[in-house]
C-alpha cells in the first residue's frame, strides 16, 4: 500500500471523529501527492491538489520543501499545472513563511530572468523571516551590484513588509462569552489529560472548555456574524497556571480568524477578557498570536462613606458589578481612542491593551513577525551603510535619575540589547533581552518544534548558554501516544542542538527528570535569563519567565526574548520558624500574610517576587521561586549570601557532570562550557570582583511583604476551596488554611509527594518519617495510598548512596523499573507507598490521575479542577497542597492530623530549615 493510500485511511478514521484530514508535514507523502498532480489522467488528482494547495504545512517542514520545490518549477515552467499558474505559485509560496520558500524566492530573485526575479522580489519584499543564509545571499548580491538585491534591502531597510499591511481597524465589534466564574485556568482551555494531541490543532480544540461551550460559541457567531467572539473569566483572572499556547490555539481556533487560506487551523487574533486582567504568560501568548487581552474591571470592591472596602462576614471586601459583560452582550472595542463601549456609553479605558507594541503586533498577526521584522531592517540598514527609518514604534525607556535598581532591573540591563551605552533602563521600560538558558518540555515540545518549523529555524542561536528537552511530563506511562511523539520530538531538539532527556541514539539511559530541577542546576550564574516551556520555569538562580511553546522557540532561533522590565514586590523575613514548621509552610504563609497586609489584594500579580532567603541553597530555595506560579507572579529572584550561592553552584556543577559522564553532552560541549562559566562565577565571588546579585539600597519596588516567621505556628495548607458558595473563590490558590481548620477529621483518599516542588531534602524528610511511625506504633501501615515521585534520577543516586532510598524500598509495595516501563495508567491504587519513576507524575495529571472525587493531599503545585482529581458524581474531587511531612501522616493516618499527631510525628526530624539572613542584602 502507498503512502498515499495510508493518508486515505487516515482520512477516513478521522472522518469518523468529526475531522478533517490532518495537515501534511512529510515529504514523502507530497512527493507522491506531486507526483499525482503531474498525471492528468490520476483518479486522486483532485483531491491531491487541495492537499497539496490547501493541506500542506509552511516553514522548514520536509513537506514545505518538496512543496517549494515544485512551485519553483511551475514558475519556470519546467511543470506547467493548469490549476496553479505562475502567478499563483508566488501566491502559495508568499504564504510558506522561511526556509525552502525563501530560498527558492531568491534563487528567483537573484536569477537571469528579468520577469520572474521581479516577481520574486515583490513576493520576498513582504518575508520576514530570513535567516544568516538567506541574508548573506542578498548581503552578497548586492556587494557584486545586483539591482534587485539592492531593491529588495531598499524595501526592507523601510519596513515595507509592516507598513503596507493594512491598519488596524479602528472599531472591533465583539460578542461577549462568559467561559467561567472565577479565575480561568489554561487546562479549561487545553486540559492536560489531552496533552498527547496539542500539535494535531483540530483534533485538540475539540477538549476546549466543553462540546456544549464549543456549540454555544458557535450558535453566537451564526447569530452575530459581524462580531468576534471574546471569551471571558467573570470575577477572575483570564489563563492562570500556565502560558499554554495550546489553549490560546483552541481559543484562536473557535473565536478567531485563519492566519492563511492556505495553512489549516493556524488561527490568529484571539479576544480574551477578565474581571481581573489576563494572567501575564498568558497575556504573553495571546501577543504572540496577535490577539487582545483585556482587563475588564467588571466588578469592583464595594466602598463606605469613607472610601474604605466593606466586608462581608468572612472579611472579604464585597464586590459590586460595574457594568455586565454577561453572554451575548455586544460591545465595541475602539482602538483608536483604547476605550470599550456598550452602544454610545463608554465602560472603561483599555489602554494596557493597545499600547504601540500591542497594536503592532496585533496589525503583524503576532509578535513574531515584528520580532524577526526589526532585525531584517536593522540588517538591510547596516548592508546599505543608511540610517534606517523610525518605522516601529519606539521602545519605551523609562531612566529614573538617583534612582536605584532592583535584582530584575541590573539583569535586564545587563543583558539590554540595543540600548545606548551607559543608559539605565527601570521598570516599564520595553527591552529586548539575550537569553541565556532555554528549556523546552516534553507536551508541548512538539508545537514548540512546529513553531520553529514555521519560523524557518534549522539550529540554536550561538548566543544561548545551554538547554534542555525534558521528558518529565510523559515520564510515568510509555504508552502508544508517547511511543509515537516523544522519539521522534527527541530526535528534532536533539538534531537542533538541545541537550535532550532521550538519546535518538540510543546512547545514553533516558532521564526524565523534571524539567524545572534540570533548569535549575544547568543555570550557573545568577545574572541569566531563562526561558522556558512551563509556568514553574522560576529558577533560583537569574530570572526565569514561562512562556508559550512559541517564545520558547523565539528564544532557541534568535537568543533573545522581548518583554518590558516588570515591576518588583520585595519579600524578607523576620522572626524565628518553629523547629516542628517546614520551609513549605513558610511559602504558604506568604502568600496568606500578603493577601491579609493588602486587603486581598495580590500584588504579587503580574510582578517579580525579589525574594531575600539569602541562606538557602538553590534546590531548597527553588520550593519558594516555584510556587511564585501559584502566586499569580510574572516571576521571581532569588537573593542569595555569597557562600549560599557558591554552594549552590558546585552543587550545580555536580549534577551536570554526572550529565556529562552519563554522555549527555553533544558536538559544541554545551555542558562542559556550563562548568566552565559555574567556575568562573565561582573564582568571582570568592575574590571579591563579582560578589552576588543584590539589589541598590535606594531602589523603588511596587511593594515590600515583610513576613513573620513567629505567625507561623501550623502547618499551611493551600486548599481549593471546592464547596465555596461564591463560585469565583474555589480553586484560586488563595484559600491558604491551618492544618487546625480540618480538626483532624478531613479524610485523605490518596497522598502525593513529588513535582518540582519537592528536592532531595523532602525525600529524606519522607524515609526519616517511616522510620519515626516505625518506632513509635512498631510497623508503618498506609490507611490511604501514597504516590511518590523523586524530582531527578541524580537524587534517586544520591538517595541510594546514602541509604535512605533503601528505606522507601522497605516500605514500598511498588518500585518503578526503567527496564519495564507502565505502558498504561495506573487507574486503582492499594492502600501502600509506590515509589514511580522521576517526572511529573500525578502533578501534570496528563497521565495517571487520583479517582474521581478523591480528596488528595499532596506537595504538588496545581489544585484546579479537574487536573491532579476529576470530580464523580456527588462528590468534588479536591486537591490540597501541603508540606511532605502532612502529606505522609495524611496517608498512614488516612485522614489530615490534628497538630498534637503532626507534631509528635516530625519530632527530631531534620524538615528544611530557614533562618533569615543577618546581613544587608543590598549594595
């Protein structure tokens, strides 16, 4: 059988499921799909000719080159196809986007034919994404005075591939949809169970919020065919959790518009609202794809005579409507004035949302293309030795004299790029920045790999430091859907120049390490930026931003990512932690001590969190800069001691030479040059000529959280809040509780200790606790089952080197085996403590998942509906996060402790510690 006959099949199994066919990425498929357009007289050449017009993926696709190929023949009329003309060959190839289009448009350009090559050249004035190849090719053809070399940098040195895309329209009309109550989270709109399916974009929108929701959306847009539909978090935040690309994709694929009539379910401009703005990665996301984020201000606390909050019997402020943006509602979004309209009455200024960076990208249909767009005409300026025109609008630079810089500012400046030497750049100021460490994960590695494809990227740019493809979130079942996309994402970051997880070669023992672990140990230098895949990308060493899968493959193409310096919220410490309180405790009680300090309102929201732990070591630290996620922060800075931060740099240099003895490192030695920087910011430090990053004694924060150690007298638990009579209160993360609130009668049905927000220390906290239950009751017996998964393999060894992962063995029903992987979920679990391979495991809930309406107590990061706990008919599934030694007494007990319980269990446990610095961490 064809392949051909293959794709038919295919075609016909997806037809059952409601589907299109599936967009074209192989070569050897359009080959034969060629090859039946070439033969009038074929049955299939039709539909051959859809595919291949309408059907076949842009960029650097093997696909995209035999489809470039082709077209640069029927140009040069070598094929002749009645259905495509020439002139419609530089349509389609107009429409490919970089790589083989590229290099065939200057193959045409730079040819002998005078009519063609200015064909060619008209088509290549309105590309942006070109590369050091194709640029040197027309740097080079202009240098030997090629006219329409010199036409084509004039064009581009213009912008003239922005400046005559059409405006943007001046009024948008929209038709409101209330997708849910309360903060929204990314997996409503890209659930994680479904993660195997995100780079297939039809079939994947089909788990968007719900069918009903989906046909809803629908029905608005048959009965307001002029309105773009906006979907909208009532009372809440829009995209909390994650950046998600996939779940702007759905929201883009039922609400928005077709970026190409010739590339399918590649949609753009997304309209999201929320009561309480849009989450910041999100937010960031939603540029990429040229979209608007709006903050509605919807609902606003309730005031007294004097203008302070009213409370309500909780002591929460009382919120009243504003105006309503209830389903179906039209409203007007007016770009030129940035105000929202209902009819002739104006609601509420949206300037944040159409700022000159915003529009642009809007009008560009994403960020990409102005990103790519402003480096082609500073390089067509530079190649013609001329001033390039003030075509973009300018970056906003914001320099207060006498005043001092945050950690987030001295980073951002720097590693500025295009800034005038000397300049100091505070927050608000829009920067384009060098990256130093990337990270790529495993679900939604394959759009990110698609997005490089589609941008025309072969290989990492030489500015980026190191980084990783992670293989933690597939990591706990082998089943046929990771058997089918992980090899194969493996072999394409690997080919890129990504350390990977996965050898394609087979080499080296897979790791599945959680990608956050691995981040924070191959960071050796607390000055960096990172970039990564995830929402928990919040190293404790440098600035770590989670990003969508797209600006994660900006960041692997180019070695920069663009974004204004955030504002940042100061958080030290005072007071004394309680010898039987774990560091965990103290990162809820943040959360909750800010939360009261402002009135529920959370600044951290959208800021930095410059947090001063100064004595904490880097993977102890890093339980702190991770729930900063949860924290609803754009990121996160950790401030570190001299020694502290040299401590954790020879740890880090530890880890990645185990990564190097196990055959990790590739052709360029990217781990080894990591431990080559580590030694040298190491030899700084200690000779006084770098010492540590702290922030200027005198500069400006938004905030300062001053937290009490004393206060912390219980455990805290971040609890979901399921049966909370105000809808938009559950699941938000807020809801922080002493373990006291339960009485010691909550029932636990499952615990979890494991995900990025455990290290080495809790596994240890965990074999020490066994052995405790041991010795006081005589044997250790589970009333509910306990999932543990270890961060990293590196800790599994370092665990067995000191004898405490022989301690879990004794007491485990369920030991992981690398050689015999679980090739389907796990869907009952025993009354026992299973010990499951390193990675996300339950955290991601893409995989294995607690029963339904099971209460779980666990260390993970993520409590939203649905995603470690599907609810069961009667009875909520509930998620509580809580410190390892909670969830371990949780599961023996079979129910949460009462503090007599909890307190007589840690005893003489060594819990992680924190004691607050006695120095000034400031300059």
């Amino acid at each position: 059988m064809s392949i051909y006959q293959d794709y038919l099949q295919e075609i016909e199994e997806r037809k059952n499921q409601g589907l299109h066919p599936k967009p074209i990425d192989g070569a050897e498929l359009l080959s034969e799909i060629i090859a039946q357009i070439k033969d009038v007289d074929n049955a299939y050449r039709e539909d051959s000719l859809k595919f291949f017009i309408y059907n076949t993926l842009p960029g650097t696709t093997s696909a995209a080159g035999e489809k470039a190929k082709f077209l640069k023949e029927i140009i040069l009329g070598q094929s002749v196809v009645k259905e495509i003309t020439p002139v419609f060959a530089f349509e389609l190839l107009s429409h490919m986007k970089g790589g083989p289009s590229i290099e065939v448009l200057l193959d045409l350009a730079l040819g002998n034919d005078a009519a063609i090559a200015k064909q060619a050249a008209d088509v290549l004035k309105t590309q942006v994404f070109l590369y050091d190849a194709d640029t040197d090719r027309l740097k080079e053809a202009f240098k030997n005075d090629n006219a329409i070399a010199k036409e084509i940098l004039e064009s581009y040195a213009k912008a003239e591939f922005f400046t005559k895309l059409p405006e943007v329209a001046e009024e948008i009309k929209v038709v409101t949809y209330i997708a849910g109550e309360g903060d929204i989270s990314t997996d409503l709109l890209s659930p994680g169970n479904q993660a195997h399916s995100r780079s297939d974009r039809e079939l994947h929108g089909k788990c968007m919020i719900t069918p009903q929701a989906q046909e809803e959306i629908q029905a608005l847009q048959a009965k307001h065919p002029d309105a773009s539909v906006m979907l909208i978090a009532e009372k809440g935040t829009m995209g909390v959790g994650s950046s998600r690309m996939s779940g702007v994709n759905n929201v883009a694929l039922w609400t928005g518009k077709q970026a190409s009539p010739y590339v399918p379910f590649v949609n753009i401009a997304p309209i999201v609202g929320g009561t309480n703005g849009i989450s910041p990665i999100f937010l960031t996301t939603v540029d990429v794809t040229g979209g608007i984020g709006i903050d509605l201000k919807n609902w606003v606390k309730k005031l007294d005579a004097d203008g302070k909050p009213v409370l309500n019997e909780n002591n929460e402020p009382i919120l009243e409507q504003a105006y309503s943006v209830a389903t179906g509602t039209i409203l007007t979004i007016n770009t030129q004035t940035k105000k929202l309209y209902n009819g002739d009455q104006e609601l509420i200024d949206i300037s944040r949302s159409f700022t000159p960076q915003k529009k642009e990208f809007i009008r560009a249909g994403g960020s990409y293309a102005i990103v790519f767009g402003k480096k082609l005409q500073t390089f067509a300026a530079k190649v013609l030795d001329i001033q390039a025109p003030a075509v973009f609008a300018p970056s906003k630079e914001i320099s207060n004299e006498g005043q001092g810089l945050t950690a987030v500012e001295k980073i951002f400046n720097k590693n500025a790029v295009g800034i005038a030497p000397g300049k100091v750049l505070h927050a608000g100021s829009d920067v384009r920045v060098e990256v130093n460490i990337v990270g790529s994960q495993d679900t939604t590695g394959l759009m990110t790999a698609q997005e490089l494809e589609s941008m025309a990227a072969t290989v990492i740019s030489p500015i980026v430091d190191g980084a990783y493809q992670s293989g933690c979130h597939t990591a706990s079942v082998w089943d046929k859907k990771a058997q089918a996309n992980i090899p194969k994402l493996m072999k394409f970051m690997n080919n890129f120049g990504l350390i990977t997880a996965r050898d394609p070669k087979g080499v080296y023992h897979s790791m599945t390490d959680v990608i956050h672990k691995v981040l924070n140990d191959i960071t050796v230098d607390e000055w960096a930026i990172i970039i990564g895949g995830d929402s928990h990308t919040r190293m404790s060493k440098g600035v770590a931003f989670g990003a969508d899968s797209g600006t994660v493959a900006l960041a692997l193409a180019t070695g920069e990512a663009s974004m204004p310096i955030p504002e940042s919220v100061k958080v030290t410490f005072v007071g004394d932690m309680k010898k039987y309180m774990d560091f965990r405790d103290v990162v809820h009680a943040t959360q909750a001590q800010m939360l009261k300090k402002f009135n529920g309102e959370n600044v951290f929201q959208g800021r930095i969190i410059e947090v001063h732990i100064g004595t904490l070591t880097a993977d102890q630290a890093f339980t702190f800069t991770d729930w900063t996620a949860e924290m609803k922060a754009k990121a996160s800075i950790c401030i570190s001691e001299d020694d502290t931060l040299i401590e954790s740099l020879e740890i880090a240099k530890g880890r990645i030479q185990i990564m190097i003895d196990k055959g990790m490192d590739n052709e360029r030695q990217v781990l080894q040059g990591l431990i080559n920087k580590a030694d040298k910011r190491i030899a700084e430090i200690k000779s006084g000529e770098k010492p540590a990053l702290t922030p200027d004694a005198n500069a400006k924060y938004y905030a300062e959280v001053v937290v009490d150690l004393d206060q912390i007298a219980e455990p805290m638990i971040a609890d979901p809040d399921v049966n909370n009579k105000d809808v938009s209160k559950r699941y938000t993360h807020d809801t922080i509780r002493p373990l006291s609130f339960y009485g010691g009668e909550k029932k636990v049905d499952l615990g979890f200790i494991g995900s990025c927000m455990v290290h080495k220390g809790d596994m240890k906290i965990l074999a020490q606790m066994l052995k405790n239950v041991e010795a006081q009751q005589g044997k250790v017996e589970f009333n509910a089952p306990l999932v543990v998964a270890p961060p990293t393999y590196n800790i599994v060894d370092e665990l067995k080197a000191e004898g405490d992962w022989e301690v879990l063995q004794r007491y485990s029903g369920f030991e992981f085996d690398d050689n015999a992987p679980k090739s389907a979920a796990r869907t009952e679990y025993e009354n026992m403590l299973y010990l499951e391979r390193p990675g996300c495991n339950l955290c991601m809930g893409n995989q294995e998942k607690a029963a339904k309406g099971d209460t779980v107590m666990a260390t993970s990061t993520r409590l939203f509906q649905g995603r470690v706990v599907e609810d069961a008919d009667g009875k909520k599934g509930e998620s509580l996060l809580s410190s390892t030694p909670v969830v371990v007494l949780s599961t023996i007990l079979g129910r949460t402790p009462t503090m007599e319980e909890y307190t007589a269990a840690v005893d003489g446990i060594n819990l992680t510690k924190f004691a607050p610095s006695n120095k000034q961490l400031v300059m």
